[in-house]
C-alpha cells in the first residue's frame, strides 16, 4: 500500500532536533543504525558538479559540441575502433539469451514475443556488424539507420553514460534539487521534485539514461509506478543534439531558438493533462514491489536549509564511488542488452510498415480532423506525418521536409519529439524496465499526446511564424 508523504515510517525522514547543523550530523541507515554523517561533504559538491558537467554542459571537443557523456561514448569509440560493432553484438546476445535463461519469457504473452523477437535482432545485429545488409535492410532508412543511428549509439551510451550516472542519484543531488523545486513538480506534474533531474536529464542527454534513472529510483522505492510512469511517458524525450537533426530536415534552423524552447514547453504542458487522465491517473500508486517507499519529505520552514539536510543524509548512506558506478554500469549493461535487440526488431517491423504498406496512411486519417480544425494545409499529409511517429520519430520530419508551410513543418517537428512514444526506441526501453506500463498503455498515451499536441502547437505556429 502506498504511503503518503505525511505518514513515511522511513527514519531518514524524521524532524531532526537542534540547529541545522545539528539535524544533518548523524543519520539512520537503512540497517537501522545511527551513524555519523562523514566529514567529507565536499563529495556532495565534487561527485554533484561532476555529474552535471558530464550530462548538463556541452564542451567543443574536436570541432564537435556536444555534452561530455557524449565526448566520453566517442573516446570509448575510438578506443574500440573496429571491435565497436561487435561489442554491440555481444550486448545484443546478451538481450537475447537472458531471457532463456532466466526464464523471464515465460512471464506472460507479451515478454514471450519480445524474447522471439530479440532472435530476430541478434540476426540483424550480426548482419549489420559484417555489413551485409539482405532485402529490405539494404534500404538506407532502415538497415544501416536502425544500426548505425540508433544501435550502437544506445547501446554504447547507456553503459557509459551509467558509469558517470551515480554522480548524479548517489550524493545528494537529486534531494536537494527535490526539494527546493517540490512547489512545481509535484503540483503541476504529479511527481516529485526529483524528477526534475530526470527531465532535463532527457532534453540535454538521452532518453534513455533518463529510463535508466528512473527505473533504478523506482526500485529503490523513491517514485512510486505511477511517478515512474509519469516520467517515463511525460520526460523522456529526445536530446536537444537529435532535435538538431529533426530542426535541420525541416529547415526551421531559422527558428531554432523558438522551436526548443515551444518544444519544451508544449511537451511538458501535455504531459501536465495526460497525468490527470488515463492511462496514467490509473497507473497504481505503489512502490516497486517488495520496497518501502522513501517518499519525498514534504518541505516546512527554511527550504533550502531542509534541501541541504535531505542532501546531506542521502550522501551520509551513499556508497563509495567506485561501487556506486560500479553498479549503475552494471545496471546500465543490462538495460542495454534489454533494449538493443529491440530497436533492431521491433523497431524493424515499423520502418517496414512505415515504408513498404499503407497502414500509416490509414492511421493517419484519425489526425486529419485536428489537422483541419487547427487549419494546416493538406491534412491528409499531416495525419500521414503524425501517424508515422510512432514507428520512429525521425519519420515525421521526412513526410512533409520541403513543404512550404512553416507552420506544418513547425507543428510536425515539435510533435515528432513531444509525442514521446515510439516503437523504434522509446518503448522497447520503456519495457527493458520495471516501470509497470503495457504496450496497450503506451499506445493510447501516444495517440493523446499527439493530439494534444497538434492542438495547443498549431496555433501558436500560425501566430508565430
């Protein structure tokens, strides 16, 4: 059963007495042991600012500008060189066996058909690595793009950026910027204040660190399923880098500061409605099974003061750097051994739908009348572009690249990447956790949210542009 924030039993959480020095000098452990906070608070500020650099700042390195996890998967390419592919592979047979293994793919319909279907992804994998790309996979769009753009950048990213991921949940940061940002997040989104790291986390990095955060927070019990599912399907966009890519194809650089910044604000507006309604308002509002729910102190008095004794206590039961990252890189293995032979699969069957049938245009027409309310020119190419999102993002932005109206391209860019859901990425990810969200779920999600979209971009495309 769910604990409200006003009954947590967690002794982390009790009113220290005393000054605020005194409140954050010792700490009971999760043994249930008082101990001292360590003397080393300088670990908050090094392991915190590290942490931000490594996915927050973006540094030119070599002529590229891009943030320092990103310069990190770089060098770790270059130190690989060629064995790169093959490492992906190996990830890849990883995926695939565990299942077996472990006997997961027995669990329910669902998780059998994706277990299958990584075997079809190990093949792939191994096609690829070797460069041989048979029938439809020879295409550029779909073969080499499911590989080379989405394989082995997600597949090397999340074990690195993982390394550098502990600096982040480990020391403290996530506590005290929960706390001193709780009067928005958990008002408006529903969420704690935490999980405004795995926002930004998501914009200015990867989705799929972003997932990595949340389901390893969802299982150390400080989001419950319905907080993790929240920030899974509200959060967990592109990286502003890839938005890049989708602004380019639609030749809005032009507008590039205004289209982040709606881009942002349109993604985090929608999922302010569809936390209100369901799928997600009947999400279960549990903790991970078998954990108890560290639930985020509501803050009283001095925030900041209370930021930095929530800060300090997480730091006082951190583990030790080395076995912090350590873990999360294990963690981080794992999820992309989850996700990789799903990108190459699951992911395959939409690019082969989205190029070689008419089901796209089909589900395109359900657009069309919001493409004609908000008065967008040909609406049936519209619903055509919004339809093929959920195969791939990047699709939407190749249906209407060239066409003359600003506002299509505008509202079709934002929506690529506000829509969240799609199934060449984003949900195998999703499903590579224990976040409790179904196919169905994701599905519905990503048919509100691109309406709601359409309806609340368009219009200010119309006015802006």
């Amino acid at each position: 059963m769910m604990t409200t924030p006003d009954a947590v039993q967690d002794p982390r959480r009790e009113p220290f007495a005393g000054s605020a020095a005194d409140r954050a000098r010792s700490v009971i452990g999760a043994d249930g042991v008082e101990r001292p906070v360590p003397p080393h608070r300088w670990r908050f500020f090094l392991y915190s600012a590290i942490g931000i650099a490594m996915f927050f700042v973006s540094v030119e390195i070599g002529g590229k500008s891009t943030i320092l996890v990103d310069h990190a998967l770089t060098f770790v390419r270059w130190v690989l060189g060629p064995a790169v592919p093959w490492v992906v592979v190996a990830l890849v047979l990883v995926g695939t066996v565990r299942p077996f293994v472990t006997g997961t793919w027995r669990d329910g319909a669902l998780r059998t058909v994706f277990a299958l279907a990584n075997i079809v992804g190990l093949v792939v994998a191994v096609c690829a690595a070797a460069g041989f790309y048979p029938g439809p996979l020879g295409n550029p769009d779909i073969g080499p793009f499911l590989w080379e753009k989405l394989g082995i950048p997600v597949g090397l990213i999340v074990p690195v950026g993982a390394v550098f991921l502990a600096l982040l949940i480990n020391y403290g940061l996530m506590e005290f910027i929960g706390v001193l940002v709780q009067p928005i997040m958990r008002p408006v989104w529903k969420v704690p204040g935490r999980a405004a790291v795995d926002a930004v986390a998501s914009f200015v990095g990867s989705y799929s660190l972003a997932l990595l955060i949340t389901d390893r927070v969802y299982r150390e019990g400080r989001y419950t399923g319905r907080e993790a599912a929240i920030i899974a399907t509200g959060f967990s966009t592109v990286s502003a880098t890839f938005m890049v890519i989708v602004a380019s194809t639609l030749d809005l650089m032009q507008h590039w500061t205004l289209y982040f910044l709606l881009t942002f604000a349109v993604t985090f507006a929608v999922t302010a409605i569809t936390v209100r309604i369901p799928p997600l308002s009947r999400v279960a509002d549990e903790p991970f099974e078998g954990v108890e729910h560290l639930a985020e102190p509501v803050s009283q008095g001095n925030r900041l003061a209370q930021a930095w004794d929530e800060a300090m206590r997480a730091l006082a039961i951190a583990p030790g750097v080395v076995r912090g990252s350590w873990a999360t890189f294990k963690d981080g293995v794992l999820m992309a051994a989850a996700i990789v032979p799903s990108i190459l699969s699951i992911g395959l069957a939409g690019l082969l739908l989205a190029t070689y049938t008419p089901v796209f245009d089909l589900i395109g027409w359900l657009f069309v009348p919001f493409a004609w309310l908000v008065q967008l020119p040909e609406p049936a190419l519209a619903g055509k572009a919004f339809a093929v999102g959920i195969a791939e993002m990047f699709l939407p932005a190749t249906v209407v690249a060239g066409h003359e109206s600003e506002a299509l391209r505008f509202t079709v860019g934002v929506t690529a990447v506000s829509q969240i859901v799609f199934f060449s990425a984003l949900v195998p990810s999703i499903l590579a956790t224990r976040i409790p969200v179904n196919v169905g779920q994701l599905v519905v999600l990503w048919f509100v949210r691109v309406v709601l979209t359409i309806l609340i971009t368009a219009p200010l495309a119309h006015l802006l542009l």
